[in-house]
C-alpha cells in the first residue's frame, strides 16, 4: 500500500491536502506538515477545509493559507484525519465531492472506528496504534524518506500535542516520545509553540462569562460520571468566532470530580446536530458513543453529525442513555478481571 501511495505522490505534480468540516490541532498541523513536506519534494500544494479555520489554532503560521474554495487544477487529493464522507457537509452541498472523486484519493488517518467511509478513497491508510494523524505523517516520511525539516516539524509536533492533549491522555506511546524527541533535536522548540498557543488562547472578557454560562448550564447525569451542555445556533453564532465553545467548556468538565465523560452537543437553525465526545482515560468509550449516532473518532475523542428531525433534547436523552450502557459495559469487564 505505501509503495502505491508513493507512486501516486511521484505521479503528481498538483496536490490538494483536505480537512474534514471540524478542523483541529492534529488535522491543521497534519495538513500543513504535508505542504511544507511535499513542497521540498517539488509538488505544488494548496489547502482546502469547508469552514473557516478557527481562532484557537491561528497561532501556527501558514493557517491563512487554508482556503473554503476547493481548486480544481490537482492531480491528486489527500484527506487528513478524517475517513467519514458525514464530516465534508461543505464538499457535499457544492457539488464538489465528485471532483475530488474523479481523482486519486489517499487518506491519512487514525481513526479506525467509523461508519459512512469515504467511498472514493484511492488508498487509505489508517492506523490507531498512533496518537495522531501528524505522528502517522511523521512515521511515513521517515519510512519513505520524505524530507523533514524544523518547518514540518513544528506542525507535526503541533498535531501530537493536540490529539495527546499535551502528551497528557493514553494515545501517548513510548513511540510518541521517541518523536518527540526527534523533533526536539531537530530544533524544534515546544516551550515557544506553547507560549504562541497561549497567547492566541487568551480570552474576551465577554468569552469569560460565556464560559460561566455554559459552566452553569451544564448538566450531570449517569451519578455524576457524564457532562452534558447544549450550545444552541445563538450561541455558536454569536460566540464560535471568538471562541470554539467546545474548547472552552469540555476542559472543565474533565477537570470535575468524578466526571468521565464530556459531550458537547450543538444545534443548528437548519436543523442539524453535532456533538464532541471527550473522555478521560478511565472510561475510553467516546468512539463507541459516537458509532451508534453514526459517526466516530477514537477512544477518547470522538463526535457525531445528525441530519434528522430529532430534537437537542431527545440528544441528550439518548446520549445519556448509551453512556450508561457503556460505562456499565466497563464496569462489568473490571469486575469479572479482578473476580
């Protein structure tokens, strides 16, 4: 497989590097990585995700090259961290998506637990026993001697810490370190990518007592072991460009006593519902929570998309419901090892 991802890399001279409609640290970092990477190897390269990049991540330079407009002079697409068709809305509904399938496709992943796969995926390669899609990246270049140089490495590192939550969670690997390292001898400096997070991280004032707000309006269910708030179309419109809610609510949630799991659930004026899972290691269910709404991740993060008429409360409901269900799952497995 890595041979024929090769060969269709060799073949290309145009290459367009796609994010999935919730871009992120590890999808940003992977898709710039990659255009730093195969610009040295002579490709020209553009970026394309369907929504805006957000705030949070501007710190990493090259961010503004990420265009909403899909260019239609590639020889080949590569998608980073995403393999379900649910998270291209955008492609969808601009009639692009056939565009990109009317070329080769490769797919860089490391989610493996999703439904709605992409269909036209030329070459998918996916691998959950990496911490991120920049570490998958990474651990390519090296095999197929792509050139790395402090510029991608900065990226890739940038995508590590933001799947790993700092090195913090358990898709952290002996492996990953030993990255890490690599990266660090190769000059890049963690201590100023962090300084640069922070900065760009500082809140509005107003974005302060949002976060009050959704504190407030967060509910504990299944004996305290689950977080729920709902971030209704107001909300997202009148503060996501300051502040993605998510970030700034399921920290929080994670950091209480005896809450396992976040779920963010926000809903949309034309009806649509999406919701981010976050886990804490105790309980590695957030890509189960997700597959049964339909979409995926990995165990501890994971989100889902929903098109039909239920409503943000019938959600909750069922969120609620199967987070029992799986924490129990858990629960019965502990007592049977240790029985």
């Amino acid at each position: 497989m890595k041979q024929e991802l090769q060969q269709f890399i060799n073949d290309a001279n145009s290459i367009v590097v796609l994010q999935a409609d919730n871009p992120d640290a590890d999808s940003l970092g992977s898709a710039l990585a990659l255009e730093q990477i195969l610009g040295e190897m002579g490709k020209s390269v553009s970026l394309y995700c369907g929504v805006d990049i957000p705030g949070y991540l501007k710190y990493l330079p090259g961010w503004d090259r990420v265009g909403t407009e899909l260019p239609h002079n590639f020889d080949l697409s590569i998608i980073v961290d995403a393999s379900t068709i649910t998270l291209f809305d955008k492609l969808q509904q601009t009639n692009q998506q056939n565009w990109v399938a009317s070329k080769p496709c490769i797919i860089f992943d490391h989610h493996t637990e999703v439904n709605n796969i992409i269909p036209f995926a030329t070459v998918n390669l996916t691998d959950d026993t990496v911490s991120s899609t920049g570490e998958l990246i990474y651990n390519l270049a090296k095999e197929l001697d792509w050139p790395i140089d402090i510029i991608s490495g900065e990226y890739i590192m940038t995508a590590i810490l933001g799947d790993t939550q700092g090195l913090s969670n358990n898709l952290t690997t002996a492996q990953t370190y030993r990255i890490m390292a690599d990266l660090t001898d190769l000059g890049v400096d963690r201590p100023i990518l962090e300084e640069k997070r922070r900065e760009i991280s500082k809140m509005h004032p107003e974005i302060l007592r949002y976060k009050a707000k959704l504190i407030e309006q967060t509910i504990l269910d299944v004996d305290g072991q689950l977080a729920l708030v709902h971030i209704p179309q107001d909300d997202i419109t009148k503060y996501s460009p300051l502040y993605n809610p998510n970030a700034l609510i399921q920290p929080e949630h994670l950091q209480t006593q005896g809450v396992r799991i976040s779920v963010a659930v926000k809903s949309y004026s034309d009806g649509r519902i999406t919701a981010s899972i976050r886990c804490n290691s105790d309980a590695p269910i957030a890509s189960q929570l997700a597959e049964h709404f339909g979409g995926g991740g990995h165990k501890y993060a994971a989100g889902f998309k929903i098109l039909s008429s239920k409503t943000p409360a019938q959600v909750i409901a069922e969120c609620t419901e199967q987070t029992s269900k799986l924490l129990a799952t858990i629960a019965n497995v502990q007592e049977s090892r240790e029985s």
